[in-house]
C-alpha cells in the first residue's frame, strides 16, 4: 500500500501542529506507525520531520504562495481563481512528475480544487476524498456547485463525523459512492513529559478548570469566566486555566471581564503552551471544558464538527463540561450527563462543582471518557483509513 496525501495550504507543515489542519500531519503519521509507504505533498513543507513519512514540497513554494495571495485579491471572491489554479500547478506536480516514478496506489485528499484538479489529470488513480463541503459552513451555492464536483470526482468519500456525513448525503448527489466515518487522530495525549517546576508549582493544591483552544468569540470562554463568583463560594483554592492564542485581541476583552468580576487570583491565562507540553497541562485539570456558540450563524455547521481539544481531553480520561450539539454527542453520547446548554449558566455551575467536588463521580466520568478515546487512536484512525483505502483500490480495479 502506498497512498500519497496532497495538501494545498501555504501553512507550513511545523505550524500545522494544532487545530483542524493538524489532522493531515497525524493521518500521516498514523500511517507511517503501521509501517505504511505513505508520502505526503504539501505546498509548503517547510522544515517538517515526520517520521516514516515521504515528505515533498511543491516546487516554487514562495512564487505559488504571493501569485494566490494577488488571485485571491483580484478574482476568487468571483470565480474561486486563486484557489483552482494552485491546485492544478501542485496536481500537476503529483500526476507528471512523482507519480511515474513513486508509483502511488492512490491520492487522498481533503481540499475541494485538489480532488478536481487530481481526477482531472488522472481519472484511473483511486482518489479518497475527505468531504468538509464549504457550503456546509456558506449556505452558498456556488460552493455547493464546486463540492459537488469534488464528490463527482472522488471514488471513495470520508466524512469526520456521521452529523456531517448525513449532510452530505442531504444536500448532494452521492451516487452509488460509499461515505465512511473516519475521525480525527490525536497525537500522544496520553503521554506526558517530566513536569517542570512552572507547571508544579502553578496547579500545587488548586481545584482546576482548563480551557485549552483558541480565544475567539463564540467559544464560551467568557461563560466559563461569568461562573467563577458563583463557584469560589464552594471551591476555595480555584483555578481557572485559560490556554491558547488570542484571536482579533479577544484575549483582552476576556482580561477586561475577568477583572470587571474581581476575580484576578482564580484565573491563569497561560497563552501558547508548546504542543508537547499540553498532556502535562490537561493531566493536571479537574474538569476540562467547551462551550462552544452552536447556533454561531457566521458557521453553519459548527455543531456536527468534534472539537480536537476535546478529544485530547477524552484521551486523558479527564471530565468534560460541553455544550448540547451533535458533534459533542457523537463523542460523548447522547446521555452524557454533563451537556449543558449555552445560556444555561445553572446547570453549568453546577456541573462544574459537581465534578471537582465529587471525587467519585469524577473518576467515573474520567473512566468513561477514557473508554471512549479508544476511536481516536493512531491505530484506530489508521486500521479505518486502511480500510478506505483498500475498498477505493479494488472499486477501481
């Protein structure tokens, strides 16, 4: 087997370590783990190390990167120029000038234009496609137009989660293809490096809160602050961590309120921690928390996507405090007794208070969510993707 992943961001590879777009990083790896031949094209490398994996960079890195950034200006907001003509220079770079010579069993992609423009220059190689339709976040028709191409040209679909694979087969023509639920990975969670004396003496003797994600509106940070009066007349030594980087200077809005509240002592904002010091950080919480802004209409579809945060949070068996939406259902289950609604601010508290109180209860929940990181594992994800990638080969075939 020797499946080749091509990727279209101008992002570099090191800085694609968190978030959504860390997921083209881990798919690789994961692979790699299995003792895959699995080679990943990505339009800036950078000075990425994957190990196992067959890292290439598409030629002209920095020319391609400034010519989308003038297209993008002057036509995409018409015609989706910029886009399309970058991934037909890296599909090119694939089809003419690796594939002859690295002999690949198949193309998995996960960007729209690239699933295209791949099927375009060669229709007989099996094309795995991980549908993420735009119009699912737009309600746009043109890019509905264009995620129905994408899904036309695939042979085998992916979707991350069963909210979004239902919306495809809702709102496009699948034809006879086959959408299997692959989710994401999540790297090392479980595996924590030597404590430094920071983190020590930071969570010594505190009843701990975590937030761990990107500081922007609509992520119920400012709630999980709104609740800490109420909670520190039953928790003594609180802490509330809040980790991640700022987003248009919502950190300082979040400043403002927590000091608006006086409660300066019970929050830490911890910024930016480095990606390998994260388990350390999430081993020492009480409660982990997302209270994401489903109904968040600048993102329709915002409540089927799981939250890689809060798989890292299952991952080390840690209880979890999130809002009621369909992707945070599919991870914890339906009956999960600690969903909560958005503006729900009792049931919040307490939870909340439940879990760092209740140290029974707390453990039974961790033990249950531990259960459930099981799907999420590097050789999880893999054996499934494998399985994908076999049934694309032999429909082809």
């Amino acid at each position: 087997m020797k499946p080749c992943i091509v990727w279209d961001s101008i992002l570099s590879l090191e800085k694609a370590s968190k978030g959504d777009i860390s997921q083209i990083v881990y798919m690789a790896e994961a692979l790699a783990k299995q003792k895959i031949d699995v080679s990943l094209v990505a339009l800036n490398a950078g000075k990425a190390y994957i190990d196992g994996v067959n890292i290439r960079q598409v030629p002209n890195f920095w020319y391609i990167k400034q010519r989308t950034r003038t297209l993008g200006r002057l036509f995409s907001d018409l015609y989706g120029y910029g886009g399309k003509i970058t991934a037909r220079y890296i599909a090119k770079f694939v089809v003419k000038r690796l594939d002859p010579i690295e002999h690949y069993d198949l193309y998995h992609v996960r960007a729209r234009n690239l699933a295209i423009e791949l099927k375009r220059f060669q229709f007989n190689k099996p094309l795995v496609y991980t549908a993420i339709p735009q119009f699912l976040h737009t309600q746009n028709q043109k890019d509905k137009i264009l995620d129905q191409m994408a899904i036309n040209s695939a042979d085998r679909l992916i979707a991350l989660t069963d909210g979004w694979k239902q919306f495809i087969l809702e709102n496009f023509d699948v034809g006879k293809r086959e959408i299997d639920v692959v989710p994401v990975c999540v790297k090392n969670s479980d595996i924590l490096l030597e404590d430094d004396s920071k983190i020590s003496n930071l969570f010594n003797g505190k009843k701990v809160i975590g937030y761990f994600g990107r500081l922007q509106e609509g992520y119920g940070i400012d709630v999980l602050i709104e609740s800490i009066p109420e909670i520190r007349k039953h928790v003594d030594n609180l802490l509330v961590i809040i980790a991640g980087g700022s987003v248009y200077g919502y950190r300082d809005k979040l400043e403002a309120l927590v000091r608006s509240l006086g409660v300066n002592d019970n929050v830490y904002f911890a910024g930016e921690i480095p990606r390998d010091l994260v388990p350390n950080y999430l081993s020492k919480c009480g409660v982990l928390i997302s209270f994401r802004y489903s109904d968040n209409k600048d993102r329709y579809g915002f409540d089927q996507s799981i939250p890689i945060k809060c798989v890292e949070y299952i991952m080390q068996g840690k209880p979890v405090v999130a809002t009621r939406d369909g992707g945070m259902e599919q991870l914890l289950g339906k009956d999960y007794p600690y969903l909560v609604g958005y503006n729900d601010k009792n049931k919040i508290v307490n939870s909340l208070l439940k879990l760092l109180i209740d140290e029974t209860e707390a453990q039974r929940i961790s033990k249950q969510n531990k259960a459930l990181s099981s799907r999420f594992t590097y050789e999880s994800v893999s054996n499934q993707l494998l399985e994908v990638y076999n049934k694309a080969i032999h429909k082809k075939s």
